[in-house]
C-alpha cells in the first residue's frame, strides 16, 4: 500500500470556520467561549467589533480576550479590513494558528484520507493510502490509519506529539460520546471501544464518528451550512446516511445511534442488507445494491471479474447511451431515494436537504422527476418543493469533516471552561 501525499490548496480556504451563530441563541455558553467562538468564525474581527456582535461592554471584550491571548488562543494583528490615515494601525483578533494541529482522517474500504489542520481552520498537508477494498480486523485498520498520520504529519514536519486531536471517522454505528463502534461495514469486528483502542495506540486525544455526520460537520464548519440553523445532510456511497443539525448543532440521538436513514425500512422482508437485515433503504439504493442489478444490464463476459467501481461507471455509462434495462434500475433507486428524502422532510422539515457522496455523479438519482415525486409524497406538498442541493467536495469532504470533529473538541473545552 502507498500512501499519496498533496499540498491543500490554501488559496481557495474560506476565512473563518465553525457554525455562525446568533448572539441570541449562544447566551447558555460561557461569555470567554463565546469569544472565542465567535474570533474563530469571523477568521479576524476587531475589539469593538467583538463588542458589538456578543452586547457586552468594551471593558468586559478587553478582559477576556486578555485571557485568551495570554492561553495563546488569540494573537492579535492588523486590520486588513479597515485602513487609518493616522495614528496606530487598527488591529484586529484571530486565532493563534499553531494554538493547537488538528487530523481529521476518514476510513473507507478502498481508501483512507487525512487532513492536518492548524487552530484556525486552515489547511496545511493532506494524504490518502489506498487499500484492498475488503473487510478487516479493528488492528489492521489502526495499523493503517497510523501509516497515513505518519505520512501526514511528515509533510509538515510534525510528530504526534504535536497534535492536540485526531477525529477519526468510518462507515457504521459509531458512538461519539462513549466512542463505542458498534458495527461497521468494514470491520470483522464489532463492539469495540475505537476512540480507547486509538487513543493507546497514536498516543494522542481522538474523536470518533460515523461518516455521515463527518459530511454534516464539514458543511456546518467549512460549508454551505455555516449560518443554517437547521439542515440536512444525505450520503450515498457504499451505504445511504445522514446527519441532522438543529440550531447550529450536529444532533446525534440518546446514544449517538439516530439518524441511521439508510437502516430505515421500506419495504418488509425486501432485500438484504449489509447490516444483517432486510428491506433497508440502502439495500435499494447503495453502491452494493446497484452492483446487485447490474448484471440484468450489461454484458455478463465483461462483469465477472469487474471490480464493483468499473460495474458501476459501465451501468451509468450504459443508462446514459440509452440501454433501457440499465436506466430501470436508476429509474428504481431514484424512487426509494425518493421515499426515503420524503420521510426526511415529513419527520424534520428542514429548509435544506444537501445531497452528497461519491453517487452524486449520476444525477438518475436526484433528477426532476425524483425530486418531484420526493414533494409529492410530503404532507407540505401544495406549499414550495423542499430545498434539495447537491454538494461534491471530492475526496477531501470527510476528511475536513473529520478535522471539524477535531476541532470541535477545543470548542467543547472552551464551552465548559476547560483549556
């Protein structure tokens, strides 16, 4: 296995990370966190700015963000937003960028990816190890999530010591708060503690989670969901998932569990899915469950020994040149996707619904017609259609929001008064 190593393209990183929040709906968090939170999303603000967005008093500005310079969570610097004709330039607050490196490392089957951040959001190195597209052992997967942070952190000429925080996030029922995996589609194993195991074995504090709220994570802290309240966020790749966030916040459930979308029932004693059950959403609509079908399509000489990816780019290729049978079967998981977005807006009710994953490609699966019979299926059907996006980050996307997992725990520390 090689591991590829790339400079992130620091020209296109947006200013500021992390959820914009009204100042009304951050008054139960600490006034120094919510400081700091709200330097962190602006990328630079001034003191007097500060003030006027949290309505507290210059003198209160003035103290806290003392503290928070001398922690070496602030620094200060000019103003690139405003110009002086006189005087003493004016000078604005940001994040101490070397506060604090930050990996987010999502793992998948086919290939692991990584992303080093610093404090402030931005990007510094990235890595990606390809892998045998099979299932392993919990070790074998550590063993190569460590021959990624190694190759990544070399680039930047950093040691684990250096990093304050790895998120680290995978496919399955995963539990952030307790960092319990339950079960993977990847795994042999199942109902092991991922965050403890990891922890011991890079030496360094880890954030676990399922991929799906990886995605809603990168779109809450990097993307289109940075000022949303409320929205949603639907993967389809090698499973179907989801995350929800309510006022600016990734809602997990009791136990870290919910919003398992793609474990949904549709159809009783359906088809089989990979979690062992059957009649799931995503046994309709998955990568495994197009490559399932697609042998009713194309040429059975050239898919034997077709690795599921080549299948699934020789269907789509065909549905596109016309080939009636190979169209029925995005035809098909167009209309459970269809389904399964209806339950989403008849349960939530989200303004947004953001599509994504590597099957965004093929656009049988959020065509007109799909999204249409989605609005008709809805109880606000003769009000406006629900908000659908899709949104393709690339390879990356998990892996920033496997950075914003990192991230977020400095965050957390801060809300509860911890350094």
């Amino acid at each position: 296995m090689n591991v590829e190593i790339s400079q992130p393209d620091l020209a296109e990183t947006p200013v500021g990370c992390g959820p914009i929040r009204p100042e009304a709906e951050t008054l139960s968090d600490s006034l120094r966190y919510r400081v700091f939170e709200s330097v962190r999303s602006a990328g630079q603000i001034s003191r007097s700015d500060l003030a006027k967005c949290l309505r507290v008093s210059p003198a209160s500005i003035t103290t806290l963000v003392g503290e928070l310079l001398d922690l070496g969570l602030l620094r200060e610097s000019s103003d690139t937003t405003r110009s002086s004709a006189r005087g003493r330039p004016p000078v604005a607050l940001s994040v101490q960028p070397d506060a604090g490196y930050f990996v987010g490392i999502k793992l998948a089957r086919a290939q692991h990816t990584a992303l080093l951040v610093d404090a402030a959001g931005r990007p510094l190195a990235q890595a990606s190890l390809a892998c045998q597209p099979r299932r392993r052992s919990i070790a074998q997967v550590l063993e190569e999530t460590g021959q990624v942070l190694d190759a990544l952190l070399a680039q930047a000429e950093l040691a684990r010591s250096d990093v304050a925080c790895i998120g680290l996030g995978m496919p399955g029922m995963i539990d952030h708060a307790s960092g319990q995996m339950v079960w993977s589609p990847m795994l042999t194993d199942a109902d092991m503690p991922l965050r403890t195991l990891a922890e011991d074995t890079f030496g360094v504090p880890v954030a676990v989670d399922n991929d799906a709220n990886l995605v809603t994570l990168a779109e809450l802290w990097f993307g289109k969901g940075r000022a949303m309240a409320d929205f949603a966020v639907v993967t389809i790749e090698q499973g179907v998932g989801m995350g929800l966030v309510i006022n600016h916040r990734l809602y997990r459930g009791a136990g870290s569990l919910g919003m398992e979308i793609g474990h949904t029932k549709v159809q009783m004693d359906g088809a089989l899915c990979q979690c062992g059950q059957r009649g799931c959403l995503e046994a309709y609509i998955a990568d495994y469950a197009l490559v399932r079908e697609a042998s009713t399509a194309l040429d059975p000489t050239n898919t034997d020994a077709a690795a599921p990816d080549v299948m699934l780019q020789q269907l789509y290729e065909q549905a596109k040149a016309g080939n009636e049978a190979a169209r029925v079967i995005f035809r098909r998981a167009g209309r459970f996707l269809a389904l399964g977005l209806a339950n989403v807006v008849n349960l939530f009710d989200p303004p947004l619904i953001i599509l994504a994953g590597e099957r965004m490609q093929y656009d049988y699966l959020y065509a007109d017609e799909v999204l249409r019979e989605m609005h008709e299926m809805t109880l606000n059907r003769m009000t406006t259609p629900q908000k659908v996006e899709t949104h393709a980050w690339g390879d990356l996307m998990w892996a920033h929001g496997a950075a914003a997992l990192a991230l977020s725990e400095i965050a957390d520390a801060m809300a509860e008064g911890r350094r």
